[in-house]
C-alpha cells in the first residue's frame, strides 16, 4: 500500500512540475517576436542578393518568389504586432459606470491574454514557415553565387526602392527567358508574348527594364516601340514611321533581329490585330520578336506563347513597399504612432501611382495630426457612379471618376481622363495632391500632374480634372447615413 501511494505522489509530483514547467517556459509574444524577426533577416539577406543577380532557373526563380512572398507577411505581422497598441487610442473616450469598471476591467483582461495568444500563434506560424524555406534553400543559396550581378546595390533600401522596380523581378526573368531563347516552330512565323494586367500595374515599366538589360541588347540589333490607340488599315503604312527606336546597335546582331514592343492603349479586335502581325512580318527580319502589352485580356489569345500576368502588389507586399518610400532613411520604430497611421493609410491605397504620391505628401507633413486627417480623408467613402466600382476601376473603363478635397467636402476633383507624357514632355505646374489636399483650386477643365516617375520609362501621369460642387442629393444622403 505504503508503496502504491509513494507511486501515485510521484507521479502527481512529475505531473505538476511538468505543468509549471510547461506555463513558465511557454513563450510570450515579444520572444516569438525576436525570433522572427532573426529569420526575416536571414531572409532578407537572401532575397537582397537573389535581386541584384541575372538567375535563368525557372525554379529557382519560383522558389525565391515564394520565399520573397512569405518574407513581405512576415514583415507584415511584426509591424502589426508591434504597432497594435495604438490601435485603441480613442476607442475609451466614454467614461463607463463605476459598477460596472471591474467586470469591463476583467472583459479587457480576458480580451488582451487571447489578442496575446492570437498574436503569439501567427507570428510562430511565420516564423515557422520561414525558417523551414530558409532550411530548404541551403543548396540554392550555394548556387546563387554562381550567377553573375546585375547592378551594385544602393547603400539606403528606400534608395533602391524609389529608384528600381519592385516586386517584377521573376516577371522581368519569364519575358527576358522568352526573348533569349531560340524558336521552335518555323522560322518564318514571328513569336508573340502577351504583357497583360490592369492600369498602373507596371506593364510598361517591366518592359522598359527589360529593354535595358545587357543580355537583350546583346540580342536584338533593333528595340522599336510603338502605341497604339486607335489602329486603322491607315497606321499599317505608317507603322515603321510612328515606332520609337529604343535601342540599335547593327554591330551587336549580325542577324539584325529586332524587337518590338505594341503597347495597346484601347482595345483591338482581332481582324485588326490579323493586319498588323501581317505587317509586322513584312517589316521585321526573320528572327524577330514581339511582346504586346494591353490592360484587355483579349490580348492573351494574339500570343504563341503563354501570357504574362500582371497583378497588383499583396497587401502584405504593399506595405513593406509603402513603409519604405514613407519614412525613408527615417527609423519606423522611432515612429510607433505614425508607422500605424500609415499601415490603415496603406490598406486603403494599391496603385505604385498612388503609394509615391501619398509618401511624399505624408514626407512632407511628417506630424500626427497631418497623418490623421489624410487617414480619415481616404475612409470617407468616394462617389461611386456605377455599380459601386472605385475611382480606378471607373478610369480604366475611360469613365468619370469622382475625388474627394480634403479642405472642401463639398467639392469633388472629376478626373475626365488620364494619359502619359514622355520625360522629354512638359508636365502641368499643378499636381493633384494639391488640388485634393492642399488649398489650390483652378477654374474650368485644368491638367494635373499626378505623378512622375523616376525609374524607367520616366512617364508622368496626367489627370484632366474639373471641379465641381456635390450635389445637394448626395450631401443629404451622405448626412443620413453619418
């Protein structure tokens, strides 16, 4: 007996150091923190290199891509955990009942230790996950070194962000894999990729990159680009004449090769399309190459080879790349309040186009309150005019698109159409972001320079504009619903 009972309290002994052992040593959420944060590093140091080299795998590509992906949500988790404190600033305002203080105290209690173990569970989740693709890729990262650089990298990543292209580098190696490699069919066929994807997405700055790579002018003797709004049987006899030579150099091809670019502005039937690859065969030499680019997906069809898709940036991608070009050389972490009025800022935006504009104007006015009311300015809802779609959606479909003011609710920005000016174009002295947050206010139909990008192919994006009064209709509903 006397030996049974020693057995039982043994065990229960065993039982509650294991449980005491187990609660103490369980991690909290600042260590699981740590941890992540060592791993996305290792991550970064990889992903970094992988950028600046010329790599032709496919599947090493696809690899880094994935490993870049989950690097962009681990980011992404860090910052939200490290910044959710200020989430609730103003959601006490109220005083409550002194009766009822130790049961909402206990409520916030109980709340706060299950946000910890969300919280603790989704960053071990991505710690994992990116520890296990770092495990992964040990032989990759011996192969990385045998591919050679492609450009010394800048010292300050907000540097290389603002002045590169971000998060198109598998994309750029798929069209540069396209071009280089011999045609398997016959030789007096021309091949065709299709570059589709919606506005502002990037089409035309991958293609630009593209063109200025070493390995593709080593290629081609001859790089001509040519847009298409309108095509007609009359721009067949000009289609050599309206081309833009990107590049020729007859001493780099001895076959004399070339490579065009279409870029369509409107949409092209394919009657129209016939014609012009029938002219591009009697234009071009045999060997030549053609890659179209088009926000229509009918385009996809006009290809011989499968297309190339392009989407917007994952949220989680959109805010390592909006954080960057917001704070710059500036440290996030010295920010706390702001970097999280700029992670809800972010959620709002998508466009390159509209993160460019709004860092520099949150640049500019680098204060609290500044940040506060351009973050309860976007969350106002826009006008929409039909079927609920954005202000993007509506200049895509070449649709009015309504914009707010921020010192003027009761006027809208209408944006009639927008068009790209070359670098060598003048540009409007007069830039949106004036009009919508500043003070600036033009008469009658004015232009505006939305953007002007600083990376190839230099296009500045300018918006036809209008003011005008909101309607005492809309102004009435708006007010109901508030």
């Amino acid at each position: 007996m006397e030996v049974f009972i020693s057995a039982v309290i043994g065990d229960l002994t065993n039982r509650s150091l294991n449980f005491i052992t187990s609660k103490f040593s369980k991690p909290t959420p600042v260590d699981v923190e740590d941890r992540l944060l060592r791993v996305l590093l290792r991550a970064q140091v990889i992903v970094d290199e992988a950028i600046g080299r010329h790599i032709t795998n496919q599947a090493m590509l696809l690899q880094l891509s994935m490993l870049r992906d989950a690097m962009y949500r681990g980011y992404y988790k860090l910052d939200s955990f490290s910044y959710q404190s200020h989430d609730g600033d103003n959601k006490d305002k109220f005083a409550r009942p002194s009766s009822s203080l130790s049961k909402v105290n206990s409520l916030k209690r109980l709340s706060f230790s299950s946000r910890n173990t969300l919280v603790s569970k989704q960053l071990q989740e991505a710690h994992d996950v990116l520890r296990s693709m770092i495990l992964d890729m040990e032989e990759l990262t011996v192969f990385l070194t045998s591919y050679p650089r492609m450009y010394r990298q800048p010292y300050s990543m907000h540097l290389q962000l603002g002045n590169c292209m971000f998060g198109l580098q598998m994309e750029a190696q798929l069209v540069i894999y396209f071009l280089l490699r011999s045609q398997s069919h016959c030789t007096k066929e021309l091949d065709v990729l299709p570059v589709v994807g919606p506005s502002h997405v990037g089409k035309s700055t991958l293609i630009a990159h593209i063109c200025k790579d070493e390995r593709v002018h080593g290629h081609f003797s001859t790089i001509l680009f040519f847009r298409i709004y309108e095509f007609t049987e009359d721009d067949l006899a000009t289609f050599r004449k309206e081309c833009t030579i990107k590049h020729q150099n007859l001493m780099s091809d001895p076959d004399g090769r070339w490579l065009v670019v279409i870029e369509f502005i409107w949409d092209l039937n394919e009657d129209a399309w016939n014609m012009l690859y029938s002219a591009s065969k009697r234009c071009v030499p045999t060997g030549s190459k053609i890659i179209v680019t088009s926000k229509y997906d009918k385009i996809v069809k006009f290809g011989t080879t499968q297309a190339v898709t392009l989407n917007y940036l994952p949220h989680e991608a959109y805010w390592y790349f909006f954080k960057t070009l917001t704070f710059g050389s500036t440290d996030p972490e010295m920010h706390p309040k702001l970097t999280h009025l700029a992670m809800e800022i972010a959620k709002i935006l998508k466009t390159a186009i509209a993160a460019n504009v709004t860092a520099s104007l949150l640049r500019d006015n680098f204060n609290t309150h500044f940040w506060c009311n351009v973050l309860t300015f976007l969350r106002r809802p826009v006008h929409k005019l039909r079927c609920g779609e954005d202000s993007l959606k509506l200049l895509n479909k070449n649709i009015h698109a309504h914009l707010r003011r921020m010192v003027a609710p009761s006027e809208d920005i209408v944006v009639k159409r927008e068009y790209q000016r070359f670098s060598e174009e003048e540009v409007p002295e007069i830039r949106v972001q004036d009009v919508m947050y500043g003070s600036v206010r033009p008469d009658g139909e004015f232009e505006a320079l939305a953007w002007r990008s600083q990376i190839p192919p230099y296009y500045s994006y300018v918006f036809v504009c209008e003011i005008q009064k909101v309607k005492g209709t809309a102004t009435k509903r708006k007010r109901r619903i508030l």
